[in-house]
C-alpha cells in the first residue's frame, strides 16, 4: 500500500501557521482531513475537521486506533430484502468513496500497526474494501515527544520516530514550525500540494533524536519460552487476573477478529462486519456447541500466542507496536508488559520459575 521510491531523508520545514494553511489547501482540493480532535475533557480522537481551528496538538495519542479508518468496528457488507413472490433481493454495499483522505496527526505506533494489518488483509484473500480505504489515505504522522511509562515501543522494534507505513513524519517545535520528513511517494504529493507553505531544509538538517523509552521486555526471549511451554500452569495464574472484557483488543491497533452476522427480521436485513475478541468465550464456539478454547486460560493464552509466536513465524514481525493503550485499559493491572516481563522471568529462571510460581 506504500511506494518508498522516495528518499526516507528528504526533509522539508515549514513555518508557524503551517498547519491552518495545509488544512485549507487540502479542503480547497476536495480532500477530506482527519486530524486529532479533543472529543470531550481529556479524550482526544482522529475525526474529520473543517478548520484548523479544531485540531489539537496538546495530546500524547488517540483513544481509539487508526485501524478504525480501514478496519471499521462495524460495516455492512451487503443488504436484503424478501419480495412478495418469495424471492430475496440481495443488494451488495459499494465500495468506499474514492475521495482522498488525509490524517494529520497520527502517531508513529499506530501508523506502524498498519504494516501487520496490511498482511492479514492481503494474506491469501486481498480484502477490497479494506485496500481502498488504504489507497484513498494519505497518512501524515506527527513524531512522538512525550512517550509516558507505559509505553513500551523500542521492546517491540519501533521508535517515537518510526516512520514506518508513513507518507510524511512531522517533527513539531515549539515555536510551531516543523520539519517535514518525507517517506513515500504519497509523501511528496502532499508536500507538492503545499506549495509555498513548505520548502527544502536547509543542507546538513537532521531528524531530532527521539525521546528514551525504556526497553521492558525481549520479544525473542519470550517466543523462545512461548515455543515450550503451550502447556504451562502460567497460562492458569493469567487467566485468574483476566476479567475477559477485550478492552485491550478492542484498542489494540493490530487485532484484526472480527465476525461476520445477519441482522434482520422477517422482511429485510443486512449483513455485517463487526470487530470481535479472542479473550471472549463465544469466539470459538462451533455450531456443534464444541470450543476448542473452552475456559480463560486457553483465550489469554492464544492472545499472548498470537501475538509473539504464530505471527512472527507466519508474517515475520510481532502483532504489537508498544502503543500502550492495552496498559492503560486493563482495569485489573494485566497487559502484555506485565505478562511478556513474567515469561522473560521465567525463561531465565528456566523450569524452577514455572514450578516455583505453581506452587505459591
């Protein structure tokens, strides 16, 4: 979804009062713009604005992720409708609007979250509705600058500067200038169509460094223990803390369950697509009334599995970007930091740890 002819080194400034101008020459070109908005007292989205006006630069991250954009938490995928000589008009949805999309303001992690969507969504099946939302957007991340404690990206391979899967990275300054750095083709379109807003920086002119986030945990280390102990009496002391509820999948921005369903009555109804969550007891239910994940241990254990172990060796990267917000959201203090440092204790500990924490 991402052309990178583009030298990941070209770099642009613009002036304070860049951002008013870039939303007004995106509107003036028929381009929708989504932009971080402060929704109610302390809760920041990405939602569509009108004015530069609306935009707030005072925000660590969104609440909900950006696969939202492309991933809806529901969508209908095709209408029906019964007619009076029996036979049922099946009417499928169209496609999405093909008018261009511009987010400014994303965060690095959650634009990075988009590499691993982008391989589940063109795996053995290329979801179209999903790779026209992708080819319509233009994603202008803004970099990171006040990671807080519970983020934990540089464990997971990113940065507060990474610019993965996006088009242009934005480094604000305090001043309200910026320095532009441009990642894709898509990228320089965009720096094109603001025109006398941006210009070249000047020769020599370098990224800031990132700020520290502190490593908590090594993905290998822990696919090392996830590859020996699928049976482990861990999964059972997780599962004891787990309440199911699915708040970290649902603000995750790499899960990607959902369901298919029918919504109708006698006459009419449509069919969706809603996001769904392994942790919940209904998620693998057969028909037959079988569950093969039948209690929490199994659920939180195919969740951590998932993550850290299936999709490294089928996709070749982990199912997380360090966003956080799975830290943020458990209500009983257990996300992946505190479950992935509790398997790199036990893989130094060897078996001695695992039969230690059975025990107590």
């Amino acid at each position: 979804m991402r052309s990178t002819n583009v030298d990941e080194q070209t770099l642009y400034t613009a002036q304070a009062g860049w951002l008013k101008s870039a939303v007004d020459i995106l509107q003036g070109a028929g381009v929708d713009v989504m932009a971080p908005v402060e929704t109610e007292p302390g809760v920041v989205e990405l939602a569509t604005v009108k004015s530069s006006e609306a935009v707030t630069l005072d925000y660590q991250n969104v609440r909900l992720p950006l696969k939202r954009l492309f991933f809806p938490i529901t969508e209908v995928v095709l209408e029906f409708k019964s007619q009076p000589e029996g036979d049922v008009d099946v009417q499928s949805e169209p496609l999405v609007s093909e008018t261009e999309v511009v987010v400014l303001g994303a965060r690095p992690c959650g634009v990075a979250a988009l590499e691993a969507l982008d391989k589940v969504f063109h795996w053995d099946y290329d979801d179209v509705r999903y790779s026209a939302r992708r080819a319509r957007t233009t994603l202008i991340s803004f970099a990171c600058t006040r990671p807080d404690a519970q983020c934990f990206c540089t464990s997971v391979g990113g940065s507060p500067h990474n610019t993965t899967q996006s088009d242009v990275l934005v480094y604000l300054e305090e001043n309200g200038q910026a320095l532009m750095q441009v990642c894709s083709d898509k990228g320089a379109k965009f720096i094109e169509q603001l025109r006398d807003v941006v210009k070249p920086a000047p020769a020599g002119t370098q990224p800031p460094a990132p700020p520290e986030v502190k490593e908590k945990f090594d993905p290998a280390k822990a696919k090392a223990w996830l590859d020996e102990h699928f049976e482990s009496d861990f999964w059972t002391e997780v599962a004891l803390k787990c309440l199911g509820c699915g708040a970290c999948s649902y603000l995750c921005p790499t899960c990607h369950c959902f369901d298919i369903v029918d919504e109708a009555n006698w006459q009419a109804g449509q069919r969706r697509r809603n996001w769904d969550c392994c942790s919940h007891p209904m998620f693998t239910r057969h028909a037959s009334g079988h569950n093969p994940r039948p209690d929490q241990a199994s659920r939180c254990r195919q969740r951590i599995m998932h993550k850290f172990k299936y999709f490294p060796e089928r996709f070749g990267q982990v199912a997380c970007v360090g966003c956080g917000r799975c830290v943020r959201a458990c209500c009983v203090g257990q996300n992946l930091v505190s479950i992935l440092t509790d398997i790199e204790s036990k893989a130094k500990g060897g078996d001695k740890a695992d039969v230690a924490s059975t025990l107590n």
